[in-house]
C-alpha cells in the first residue's frame, strides 16, 4: 500500500533515540526511501515529518528499523478525526518518553556518582601497605564493574543496538572508551596481583566510573533543557479544558466531554471558567482574557452577537455560546498544529549539523586509533590505551546535535506565546533574514474598517439613500473593508437593501451584481474611494475614511530601528496612499499605489524579494504572501490569505511584525553561537586529547570537558528562552 504526502506530509513516531545524532542517523535512512523527497527527525518529541509522494508505510518503518530504532505508526499530518487530541497524544507519549530519558540518566548519574565518590574517598584517605592496596584494588574492581552494570546498561544498550544495524553513535563512543578504560585496568590488576608484573601502572577503575557519571549527568542535565524548551506546547495543550457543560433542547445542562461538542451545540461557561470552543456568544457579558491565545494582555468585553475563541477564560460574567467551530476546526486545535508542526521541523542550517553527526563518530574513531597506534609505537601500551580513551571521551557531536533544534524549540515556542504563529523551523529562518517589509494598507497598516463620509451624487435624479442601498446591495456579499462599510452605513441609515444576483468580485478592483435586470459595479475611483455605475453609467461617487492603527507608526520606527526598509504596496489611489502614509512616516518613494493582486507580484519581485516580508490580510494579498520569502498574515485576515502566509499575527497589531523578527534573529543568533561553541570546541579539545596533552587523568578531564560542551550549549538555548521572556513588552505582545 501506498500513500500520497503530496498534500500531507507524513508522522512517524521513531523510539529508541538517545541522542541528537541518533535523529541524524535516523533521518539519513529515511531520505533513502523510495518517494522521501526531505525528512526531519525531532530527537525531542520522537518523531519524523517525512514529505514526498508515493510513499509506501511498510517501506519507511522499515528504514526506521535498519537505523536501529522502533517505528510507531505511519499517519498522515492532521488526517486524525481529531487533530487536537492526537497532538495531546503525541505530546503526551513525548513528555513520557522526555521524563523516562530524565529518570535514566538520573539514576546512572546517582549510582556512578555515588560508587565515584565512595572509590575516590577510600582511595586517598585509605592507608597503602601490600594488603591494603590488594583490598583496595579489589573494592576499586566491585565498584567499577557494579557501576558498567547499573549505570552504563543505558549507554551499552543503545551503543549494541547501534552496531547490530550497522552505525554508530555518541554512545559507541562512551562503551569503547570506558570499556577500554575498565579493560586496561582490570589487565593491570590482574597482572599485579596473579603475576607480579606492571605493578608501577595506575588503574583507572575510578576513572571509568567517573566517565559514567559525569557523562550521565551531562545528559540529564540535556534532557532536561530539552525538556524545559518544549514547554510552550505543553501549555498551549493545556488550553483546552477536558469538558464542557451542554445545553439540550428541554434547558438542562450536562457535563460532556469537550471533544464531543459539535458545530452547533450550546453550552454554559460559568465566571472563570474557561471557554471550550469556538462559538458565538447568545447570552451573557464577560470580560474575557484572551492573552494565552494572542498575546493581549487586557480583558476583552464579550456580549451577545461577539465571537469568542477555545481556551480563553471568562472573568467576571456567565455566558451562553453557541459553537460554530469545533475539534480540527476550532483556533486553538489548528494553533496548537502549527506550532507543533513547526518545533519538529528543521531549518536548513541544521542540515550542516546533521551532515557533520553523520560522519562524525567514524572520524573520531580514525583517529583515537591513529593516536593509539602513535603512542604505542612512541610510548607504551597503557599510555596509548588512555590517550586514545581520552580522545574517544572527549569528541562531543551531542553538542552539534542539540545546537540548532534547542534553540528552534525556543523561538517558536516563545512565538507562540506571543501570539506569533510561524509554519516551520525554514520559515523562522528566512525571518531572521528579512530586510524589507512591505505592508498592504487596509486591515494591517489601517484599522480595516472604513467609514463612509459622503457621497458625490452624478446622477441628479438618484437620491443618496438610493445610492446607498443600490451600493450595499452590491457589496452584501463582499468581504472588502468598502463594502462592508457600505452594507454597515446603510443598516445604520435603515435603508433597504435589494437583492441582487451574479456576484462576481474583481480582486482588487471591485464587485459586480445583477439588480432588477441591470448591471451594477462598484469599482476602484481615481478621485474616490469608489464608484457607482449602472448598465456601465457613473452614477455616484463614494467617499471613505479609514483609520490608521494606533500602532502603526510605533511598529515602522521600530523595523526602522532594526535595519529594515518599509514600504506600503496598495490597490488604493495614490493620494490616499500617500496620505496613509505620511501619517506613519513612510516615504512617498516607498508607496507603490493603483496595485492590483497581479501587479503587487511583480512589485514584491522587483523589491529585493529574496529579503521581503509582505503583510497583508485580504483576498487580493494572497498572491502577494505567497510570492515573497515571508508572507505574514494579521489576525483579521481573510481565510484565503491566512492559507498563503508563513506566519500568522493572531492580534491585529501590526508590531507583531517587530516580535517576529526580533525573536528570529535572537534564535538565529543563539543557532549560530552554539555551532560555533560545539565547533570549536571538537576542534581544539580532540588534537589537545590526542597529542597527550590531557596527562594520565585525561580520560577525566575528557569528561568533565564532553559534559561541559554539552551544558554550554544547553545554557546559552536557556539564557535566549530567558531573554526572549524578558523582552515580550518591548515590541507590543505583552506576556500573558
């Protein structure tokens, strides 16, 4: 059987990883599948995103196997008849599969540690005559071989599952090395005490326990930065309450499951409670706090007629909503989607990383036996052994693996939080590169909803309100700012609206109807904001005001600030452009007006589009998001655009655009950061370790090195999680 992913792509859970590299080596085997066009392997959560066509399940559990590693079910990404409560799945079988890594190296750590100590205590506090140090090598060896077997089964488990397919990993490098170390040391006991010999040689059973300890305690402390990174979805998943009370037909209410509210349904939400679905409010006002899903950090007043989102809580007020979004449709199960499906993606620099995971243990291991087969040669035998130990302790491509995924997990997480949706790891990326943002006006720049000011008859013998009702008519089913504006005015007016048929919108240029076997079209006006003609007459001229967001100006001063150009690509006329523009200190070289969707293509295309951010939110700015390097989308957009944007701003609050950028360059910065840190540490810590440098306690100093590597890079991700948690008020998305 076969599967199409040219839609979707496909999940696999992937266990039995215990390193970033494990992710690589995994990855490597799933690219070779027949159909695989690219592959990601998330080390955190366990699971593979695997796009192509054709793809046979069977085959691609197979290539997970032949890695070493045990393969979950193959599923199609948001195919589940309930998206929402397979991401709580997923994310609950990662946080075990997270908690039983921590629990592991936990013990290892302990046990080794523990048995370290006691070694080390009786070693230099014990006295040394002959029977002594024989009792005292004795203890050396129990303690030693008792912690190989409590505390490296881990390590020996995963190194052996390894070799079986094939490969290798960072825990190949750990069994050879402390197996070496064990190895010479129980050789030289041996000798010492059976035949009399090598009595000057040092054991090193303190030392392989030592390297048991500090490289499990180097692990936990990953796994639990690991850990610790993911959390933003742990808390996005919490948003969902597990019931919620519906009303049937005869009144009652009961408690059901939350997942079994359909389209439709009614339920109660009590003061403080937290509302279970995407609905409509039908009774009741409550000021409800939205920040956990948007960012916004005020109250918003809800009444009868408002919308009200899943996961947001009412204060101070009971309320009656009727769903109208439920399960895979409702905003927090397609958030909670992208943010999932953008913390197991990969961005293309991690790419160089798991090229270098790939190669990296064989490396190593050429070299611990060209630094062996050179000290034995030059030296002795022991001192080769722990030489080439030290080399094999010391290399650390955990380091590389964890560089850029830790830090991924942080930046959309942190996104997240903000209200900030980002697709994928790629797009995050492409952010941190941006140096032009181009807005549209309408919706993002301004408010959206223009008002109508007045109207410039041309036809003497049409009334005003008649203009009025022959323009909303035409304009009743148009999603445009004008007409609903239009269609507001005149339910305000009280007018009577006529029925129309034949609507054909003209993006960015106006809409078209049938009315009483004439032809009306309500089009873009060089002198207005828009026209009224009738069988191809001017009939009125309409003029609307639309308000520029408080925000606005704030947001371009603050892209300015961080090395951006702006510019504002319009459909409107050029004076109005400009005046919008003046207004938020945008330059009239910087507006491109009288755009049509088509022509805003060719505008992006010409505007250093390999840098360009577009903002846009109505139907006429898809084309546009999807043919820049970053479409951003504002909360109010329409569902079309929402499609065609990268990122999604759930405020309409045009600084959500600062936020984004900041925050990809802040990841991107800290990406780069820990590649170097894991760069040039292997480069400068491996020749120190093989030319000797180290002395006879190198294999510990390799320890406490390899543990060290791993930590930096683990703090410098969690310094950037603190930095970014700091800074949520500086750009306008408060923290929650």
């Amino acid at each position: 059987m076969t599967t199409d992913l040219a839609q979707s792509p496909l999940l696999v859970a992937v266990g039995g990883m215990h390193c970033a590299g494990c992710a690589a080596s995994a990855r490597a085997k799933i690219e070779h599948v027949t159909g695989v066009e690219s592959a990601s392997v998330d080390f955190a959560s366990g699971v593979a995103v695997v796009i192509g066509s054709q793809i046979d399940p069977e085959a691609l559990r197979a290539a997970i196997r032949s890695a070493g590693f045990e393969p979950g079910a193959v599923e199609t990404q948001g195919a589940a008849p309930d998206p929402l409560a397979k991401l709580v799945e997923l994310h609950s079988v990662a946080q075990q599969r997270q908690e039983a890594r921590l629990r592991q190296w936990a013990q290892s750590a302990l046990v080794a540690g523990v048995l370290w100590i006691i070694l080390e205590t009786l070693h230099w506090t014990g006295t040394h005559g002959e029977h002594q140090s024989l009792a005292m090598g004795w203890l050396m060896l129990c303690g030693s071989t008792l912690a190989l077997v409590v505390a490296g089964r881990g390590f020996y488990a995963s190194a052996w599952r390894a070799a079986r397919h094939g490969t290798s990993n960072m825990d190949t490098l750990v069994v050879v090395g402390v197996t070496a170390a064990y190895a010479l040391s129980a050789w030289t006991f041996i000798a010492q005490v059976f035949v009399g010999r090598m009595l000057d040689e040092p054991l090193y059973f303190a030392e392989a326990t030592a390297l048991l300890a500090i490289i499990s305690f180097g692990h936990w402390l990953e796994s639990r930065a690991t850990s610790r990174a993911s959390f933003a979805m742990h808390e996005l998943l919490q948003l969902q309450p597990e019931t919620a009370e519906r009303i049937a037909a005869d009144g009652t209410t009961t408690i059901v499951s939350a997942h079994d509210i359909r389209s439709g349904d009614s339920v109660t939400v009590r003061p403080g409670g937290r509302i279970p679905i995407d609905g409509v409010v039908t009774a009741g006002r409550a000021s409800v706090d939205e920040s956990a899903l948007t960012g916004e950090p005020l109250p918003i007043t809800r009444s009868v007629g408002d919308g009200v989102r899943g996961g947001t809580i009412a204060l101070d007020g009971a309320l009656t909503v009727r769903a109208t979004a439920a399960g895979s449709e409702s905003a927090i199960a397609r958030i909670a989607q992208i943010v999932y499906a953008a913390q197991i993606s990969q961005a293309p620099i991690q790419r160089i990383a798991d090229q270098v995971c790939r190669v990296f243990v064989p490396i190593v291991f050429a070299i611990a036996l060209a630094t062996f087969l050179g000290w034995w040669w030059f030296a002795s035998f022991p001192i080769a052994v722990v030489t080439a130990v030290t080399v094999l302790v010391i290399s650390c491509p955990c380091a590389l693996g964890i560089a850029t995924p830790l830090a991924l997990v942080v930046g959309t997480g942190e996104a997240s939080r903000r209200g900030l949706l980002v697709r994928n790891a790629a797009i995050l990326q492409s952010i941190a590169s941006v140096r032009t943002v181009a807005f549209d006006k309408t919706g993002t720049i301004t408010v959206g909803r223009p008002i109508l000011q007045r109207i410039e008859v041309i036809d003497t013998q049409m009334t005003d309100s008649q203009v009025l009702a022959l323009a909303a008519a035409a304009e009743a089913k148009s999603e445009h700012p004008i007409g609903r504006a239009l269609v507001a005015a005149a339910a305000r007016d009280g007018i009577t609206i006529p029925p129309a048929t034949n609507f054909i919108a003209h993006p960015g240029v106006g809409v078209q109807v049938d009315i009483g076997g004439k032809t009306l079209r309500v089009f873009r006006d060089q002198s207005a904001s828009a026209r009224l003609e009738v069988d191809g007459k001017l009939i009125a001229r309409l003029h609307l005001a639309d308000e520029v967001r408080a925000q606005s100006a704030t947001a371009i001063n603050q892209l300015r600030a961080l090395g951006c150009k702006v510019a504002l690509i319009t459909g409107d006329r050029r004076a109005a452009a400009e005046a919008i523009a003046s207004s938020v200190g945008i330059q009239p070289s910087e507006v491109f007006a009288d755009q049509t969707p088509q022509s805003k293509v060719t505008t992006i295309r010409a505007l250093e589009s390999e840098s360009l951010m577009m903002v846009g939110d109505g139907i006429n700015d898809a084309a546009a998001l999807a043919t820049a390097r970053v479409g951003v989308a504002m909360g109010s957009a329409t569902a079309l655009a929402a499609e065609s944007a990268d990122v999604i701003l759930l405020r309409d609050d045009p600084r959500g655009v600062v936020a984004v950028i900041e925050i990809a360059r802040k990841t991107f910065a800290v990406v780069r950061q820990n590649l170097a840190l894991a760069f040039v540490y292997n480069a400068v810590a491996i020749p120190l370790a093989a030319c000797g440098l180290l002395g006879a306690r190198g294999p510990l100093i390799a320890a406490v090195a390899m543990g060290l590597s791993d930590i930096s890079v683990a703090a410098n991700t969690l310094w950037l999680r603190r930095r970014l948690r700091r800074g949520r008020g500086a750009s306008g998305t408060p923290s929650p």
